[in-house]
C-alpha cells in the first residue's frame, strides 16, 4: 500500500530555512509599555497638526478641520473615547467604521464596476488613533537604530 504525503517543493523548504534563520528583534519591557500606553493630549494634537486637510471625512462627517478648530473644546472628549477603547481592547463601532465607494477610472463605463477604484473612508478619530501610534513605533526604532 501506498502512502501518499504532498512533495516540499524546493522553493518551499527555502521559505522555510529562511524563515527559521531570521532573528526579529524584540522590544524592551519599558518600550513595549510606552507604546500600548494610553495616548496622550500632546499625541493626538501633534499627530493632528500633521494631518493633510481638505481630505473627505468618514462616515461620522468630523473633518481634521474640524478637530483641528475646537481640538481645545473637544480634545479632552476624544482622548478619553479613545483611552476607554485602549482599555477594553477595541475601537468603538462607529471608529471602526468605513465607507467604500468607488472612484470611476476615466472615460469608462461607469456601469462596469471593475471601472471603479475602491477607496474606505475612515473617521478622522481612527486615523488620529493610528497615526499616533505609529509615531510611537517610529520613533521607538529612531531610538534603537541611533
């Protein structure tokens, strides 16, 4: 009787030796606690002072314009909402939200939907959120390449 067992393809037994021979680095305790902290006032105004504007908002309609404007009146409100979803791990519903529509490629049918390129708008409080944090692990590999 025959045993049948599939065949490691040659470029799959190199996947594999190259993979078991990478060394990834791993941060220190007190990085990693510097970076899943809470964010703070100073990360979501700075990372907002660097946000391009004219850009279209997401589903819930706030613009950086707009966090930009009343950062002083509603900055404290969205770093706590988004504080309280660090705690309990994730993202309210409507921060996690996106709206996909479709840009029509030029001069093709628009009926056709492969004539359209897809594009997710997301709330400018999600982006704030994400921004911040990869700033955090940018400037935490700065720190270890210096």
């Amino acid at each position: 009787m025959r045993t049948c067992t599939p065949e490691i393809s040659t470029s799959q037994e190199q996947f594999n030796l190259f993979i078991r021979n990478l060394i990834f680095p791993k941060l220190l305790n007190e990085d990693r606690k510097e970076m899943e902290g809470p964010l703070t006032l100073d990360e979501c105004k700075r990372v907002l002072g660097l946000s391009q504007e004219s850009k279209s908002p997401g589903e819930d309609g706030f613009t950086v314009e707009f966090y930009k404007y009343f950062f002083d009146s509603v900055g404290g409100y969205l770093l706590e909402s988004l504080n309280a979803a660090h705690e309990v791990g994730k993202l309210s519903i409507s921060q996690r939200r996106g709206v996909i529509i479709l840009i029509p490629k030029v001069d093709l049918d628009l009926l056709d939907l492969q004539n359209g390129r897809p594009i997710t708008m997301l709330n400018t409080d999600y982006k704030i959120t994400s921004k911040a944090l990869a700033r955090r692990i940018e400037t935490s590999c700065q720190g270890q390449t210096s």
